[in-house]
C-alpha cells in the first residue's frame, strides 16, 4: 500500500500480489489531524491484504524537511502503532509535479485534476518504489 498523506486528502494505491503493478484506490478525505487520519486510514483498509505501507515524504528538492515533513512524520508515528506490517517513509519528491503533468497532458479540466492528483501521486509513489525494490 502506498500513502499520499495530505491535510485535505489521502491519496491511495496497491500493488498486486506480484508487487509489480500499482493501482489507484479512492482517496479518502483527511482532517488534516494525523492521529485521526491514521485511524481513518486503518478503517479503510481493513479489507485489504497488505505487507507493507509505504508512505511519501515531502522533502524539499535539497533534502531537508518541508513544513508538511512534520506532519508526515506524526502521521507515520501513529500508523506505526495502529500496524504489525512496516511503515516506510519514502521520498516523494517530485511525484505530485509528475502526477499533475501526466493528467495535464491527458487534457482534464483543473478541477478533474485537483480530484485525481492524489490516487495518481499514490501511484506514482508505489510504482517508484516497487522499481527500486526490485533493483
């Protein structure tokens, strides 16, 4: 499972069991409160079969922490005693300018990708790391 955590909404994908395709789950919407979202985030995927969560940290482009890093953090803090399953923090950097690209280029309206940009920055974010996994 990968996590696109936002103070508005949480962005989701799986893999399939090979750990080779990733695939978009609705978003769910945040309280922007990461013990809350964590607990939410626990609800929703009580029905999936999983070994890991991967979750984006937005780092700056330098590498340090961002104001969101933090928060982040706190969110991953919460799921790790909420799961039995590792919570990775994985570098995000870039993946929301990427997701944003890919679905300006599939000409949606702005809204339609304000909608969207989460489940495909989720996406993103697992297909990255299943890549460099797999190296």
């Amino acid at each position: 499972i990968a996590v696109d955590y936002g103070m508005a909404r949480i962005g989701l994908a799986i893999s399939d069991p090979t750990q080779t395709i990733a695939t978009p789950l609705p978003t769910i919407q945040s309280s922007g409160n990461p013990k809350k979202a964590a607990e939410m985030l626990i609800l929703t995927l009580k029905n999936y079969t999983f070994v890991e969560v991967v979750v984006g940290l937005p780092l700056k482009l330098s590498g340090t922490d961002s104001e969101s890093t933090t928060l982040v953090r706190t969110f991953i803090e919460e799921l790790k005693l909420l799961l039995t399953v590792p919570v990775i923090p994985f570098d995000e950097r870039l993946t929301t300018v990427q997701a944003d690209r890919a679905l300006r280029e599939g000409q949606l309206t702005r809204k339609s990708r304000a909608q969207k940009v989460d489940r495909a920055t989720a996406t993103l974010l697992l297909t990255n790391y299943l890549e460099l996994k797999k190296r």
